[in-house]
C-alpha cells in the first residue's frame, strides 16, 4: 500500500489502520535489512550480544 497524501480526518478508520501497518512495516524492513548490511550479531531478545573477548581490540601474537 502506497502512503496516502490525504488528510487523516478525511479518512475512515480503515483507512487510517492500513497506513500505519504500511509505515511500521517499512521501517521494520528497513531496520531488518540494515541489520543485515551491518553484520550486527543480535541475541534472542534483539540486543546487540556480548562479545566474545574482553576488549574490543584484538593483539597481534608474538
């Protein structure tokens, strides 16, 4: 469904239900597909997981 120019209190309730879902499923996909671009390794609850060392740097072994 395309995002709709016309006023919200000319449009019936219907209508209005339909916009949002459209607008909050865009932003899902897009919050999806940037997650994916990124690499960002998420746990059950959605947040970014625990890395695996302590730091984020990494030392070159000698």
């Amino acid at each position: 469904m395309r995002t709709s120019t016309q006023n919200p209190a000319d449009m019936s309730s219907e209508q209005r239900i339909a916009e949002i879902a459209t607008i909050l499923a865009r932003g899902l996909s897009r919050s999806k597909n940037n997650q994916q671009k990124q690499g960002v390794e998420r746990s059950s609850t959605g947040l970014p997981s625990a890395s695996k060392h302590s730091c984020s740097h990494t030392k070159a072994l000698k």
